[in-house]
C-alpha cells in the first residue's frame, strides 16, 4: 500500500513535469512561473515562461504586462551593469 502511494506519487510529479516541459499545461502556469521567476530576479526564466504564454494565446493582457516588466528588468540590469562598468574603469584609469 506504501508502496503504491509512493509510486503514484512519483509518476503523478514526472507527468506534471514532462507536462510542463511540453508545454501542455493551461497559460496561467506558464505565467505564474513567468512572475515567480521576475520575483526571484531570474530573467531568463520569466522569458522562456512568458514566451510560452504569448505563442499559446498573443493577446492575453497579462503576459503583455509580464513583459513590459521584463523589458524594464533588463533595462534596470543594463543601467546596473553599465555602472558598475564605468566604476570600475574610473577605478582602473586612477590606479593606472
């Protein structure tokens, strides 16, 4: 009987997981992962997730804000990286 709670519960995972790696499962799994990922600062991931959701329906309101938040993120990370890019630069020109 363990046994079988186990083994149910391990291909009940694995199916959610192929599932979701086939892109079968409903858009607002793809976009609640898209947000979570935005939350957790991973860009790349909300992208993969949010362009999932816009080939499934590319009028869904919601991914469209999803990805004006992600344009905004990459635009914060580039003003971040370009900071620190000419910080360290002032830093090396003076220690030059």
């Amino acid at each position: 009987m363990l046994w079988a709670s186990i083994l149910s519960t391990v291909l009940a995972k694995y199916g959610l997981q192929h599932a979701a790696q086939k892109n079968w499962l409903p858009k607002n799994h793809y976009q609640r992962k898209a947000i979570e990922c935005l939350k957790n600062s991973d860009i790349s991931g909300a992208i993969d997730n949010n362009v999932v959701v816009l080939r499934k329906d590319p009028d869904y309101e919601e991914a469209q804000i999803v990805r004006e938040l992600i344009l905004m993120s990459l635009d914060t990370e580039m003003e971040n990286l370009d900071a620190a890019i000419r910080k360290n630069t002032s830093e090396i020109e003076i220690k030059g």
